[in-house]
C-alpha cells in the first residue's frame, strides 16, 4: 500500500513538472512575423526581450557614408526609448566590413552612418544596450531574397 501511495506520489510529480517544463519551452527567440510587422519598410529581428527593425539604404554605394537605422519595439510592437542607450551595427558585405556607431534619434529610434554598399549577401550584427540594460543583439540578411522574390526576415 506504502509503495502504491509513493509511486502515485511521484508519478503526480512527473507529470507536473513536464506540464511546466512545457511552458518554460514553449517560448523562443525567432521572429513573430505573425504578430509583428515591419512598419519602417525594415526586416525585424528578436534580441532577447527587445524586437529590433533594421533600415538601411538599399542603394548605398561603396565610398560614401550611408544611414543605418534601428527601431527598437518589445514583443507587441509598443516602442521602447532609446534615450541613454548605446550600440553599434557591423556590417558584413562580400570582403567588405563597416561599422556604424548607434545614438539615440528619438523615441525609439538608434542611427549611425557607415560606408558600405548595399548587396544581397550582406549581414548586419546589431548590438544594443539600453540605459540600465544589458547588451542584446541579433542578425540580419536585409536584402536576401527568397525563392519566390520577396525580402526574407532576419534568420
């Protein structure tokens, strides 16, 4: 009877802590192309709790400086201040590396300038810190292509 009630016991056990462990797991760090939209005309990307939007001039051209913009969002779309924050963005582009220095630009907004030129296998790390926050960052491909011709968001 002692071994039944133990056994009970522990099977109750089990199962509740793989009930929350489902929960625990049940978020991540992908984008939420469903539930957030890029209203900049960016690709957005998850940076821990933040939700980045990363603009850059698609025409920008080797030998000038060019803008790099980020928006910074939480998960819902409500926009985050940026006052006090800090960040930078290295862009990756075929043999090429710039790095853009990120200020605050009012509200939610980080802008910097660096001389790049804008292809389709570029990459963008951008790295954040808000005032009081640890750094988050994330990656971007702003002009890939998928197969069926449309920009893709961040992977």
């Amino acid at each position: 009877m002692k071994f039944a009630l133990r056994m009970a016991a522990t099977f109750a056990t089990v199962l509740s802590l793989t009930a929350m462990s489902s929960q625990v797991l049940a978020h991540s760090d992908d984008p939420h192309p469903d539930t957030l939209k890029a209203t900049q005309g960016g690709q957005l990307g998850v940076a821990g709790a933040f939700s980045y939007e990363l603009v850059i001039d698609k025409n920008a051209k080797e030998g000038s400086e060019s803008a790099v913009v980020v928006y910074v969002t939480d998960h819902a779309g409500k926009k985050v201040q940026t006052t006090g924050a800090s960040g930078t963005a290295t862009i990756l582009a075929g043999k090429l590396k710039a790095s853009a220095l990120l200020k605050p630009d009012g509200d939610n907004r980080m802008k910097g300038s660096a001389n790049y030129a804008a292809s389709p296998n570029m990459k963008v790390l951008v790295s954040i810190t808000l005032a009081g926050k640890p750094p988050e960052q994330t990656r971007f491909t702003p002009l890939a292509v998928a197969k069926d011709g449309h920009t893709v968001n961040q992977q």
